[in-house]
C-alpha cells in the first residue's frame, strides 16, 4: 500500500487529491481511501491527518510531495514517521 496524489489540471489551476492506493494497483486504479484534498492556487489544504498517520504505521509509504504537502501544513510537528 502506497499513499499517492492525483493531480487534476484544468486550464492555469492545478488541484490535488491525495489517495491510498495499493502499489500493485496500477495509477489509475481504485483508492483505498481519499486522505486529503491540496489547491495550490487558492492555499487551501484539507488533510485527514489520523489517516496520513495510520497507513505508514502499518507498512504504507507517502510520495515526496505528500511529505511535502503535510510539511507545509506542519502536521508531523507533533508526530515522528519513518517514511524511509
């Protein structure tokens, strides 16, 4: 299981949803679950933060720019993951 992003574009605004999604699965396959929402544009981000947490804790590991995306959002202040 792999926690991903799935970036939607239309025109001049990108958005995001962030998934999990099982690694076997290919990209456009079914999520697991939806575990936020990043819209660069408007600096909104919407992150299920008890989610993000749980799936690395059974073995899941988060893309780059989700890391990126819960940094900025300063959700692992709190909270020590091993994404490696």
């Amino acid at each position: 299981m792999v926690e991903s992003d799935v970036w939607l574009k239309h025109r001049d605004h990108s958005c995001g949803v962030i998934i999990a999604i099982d690694v076997k699965s290919r990209r456009e396959g079914k999520a697991i679950r939806e575990v936020g929402f990043y819209d660069p544009r408007k600096d909104q981000t919407q992150l299920d933060v008890s989610a993000i947490i749980s799936f690395p804790e059974v073995g899941a590991q988060t893309t780059e720019t989700v890391r990126d995306i819960s940094g900025r959002a300063k959700m692992f202040e709190q909270f020590r993951i091993n994404n490696d």
